[in-house]
C-alpha cells in the first residue's frame, strides 16, 4: 500500500504501526481487512430498527478498529456516538450516523487505491 496515500487521507500512518510493532505487512493486512468491515453497517441497520443497545454495540466495535488502524476521524464519529448513546442523547443520532458512514466509504475507497 501507498504510505502517502494513506497518510494524505488521514489516517495516523506512524500511531497505528507503533501498535502493530512496526510490523508494515501485518498493518496493511488489517487495513485490507477493513474492506469488509461491516460495523458501520450494522450500527445504521440497528438505528433504523431503533435498537440502540445493538447500535453501541457495533459503534464501539467500530470505535475500537479505528483507533486501532489510525483513522482518527472514523474513531471520532464513531466515539461521538458511542458517548451519545451511552448518556442516552438520541436527538442528534442520524446526523451522527451519516457522517460516521460517510467517512467509513471515504476510508474504504481510499484504501482500495492505496
């Protein structure tokens, strides 16, 4: 993968192989693997449905691989909604979702070019 690429996308190229020790082949096979996260997916299926235990739960899985992987912005939304649902605000969630999705494909396409 194209370390700039990634890097000029945001993500947190230098944090994110700190926790993989350096390792870049085994970083990247975890970015590849992000392709076919689903988490993302699964928390806007679970709002629709109106079960925001579900939603949290996938949101904070979530939350965990990208704080993992460096995707600084994806682990913000991701922790806005976490944060949110645990305090129970429910009023600001669709918003919230639509920009946790949105960076999520902005993420995925990127890396798919990387």
């Amino acid at each position: 993968m194209n370390e700039r690429i990634l890097r000029s996308a945001g993500i947190d190229y230098d944090g994110a192989l700190a926790r993989f020790v350096g390792k870049c082949a085994i970083y990247e096979k975890y970015l590849a693997k992000f392709l076919e996260d689903e988490h993302a997916k699964d928390a806007a299926a679970a709002f629709e449905k109106g079960d925001y235990s579900e939603m949290l739960e996938q949101t904070h899985a979530l939350k965990g691989v990208a704080g993992t992987l460096g995707m600084t912005a994806l682990y913000e939304a991701s922790s806005d909604i976490v944060k949110d649902l645990r305090e129970n605000k429910k009023e600001n969630l669709q918003e919230k979702l639509t920009k946790l999705l949105e960076e999520c494909s902005r993420l995925k396409a990127i890396i798919e070019t990387a």
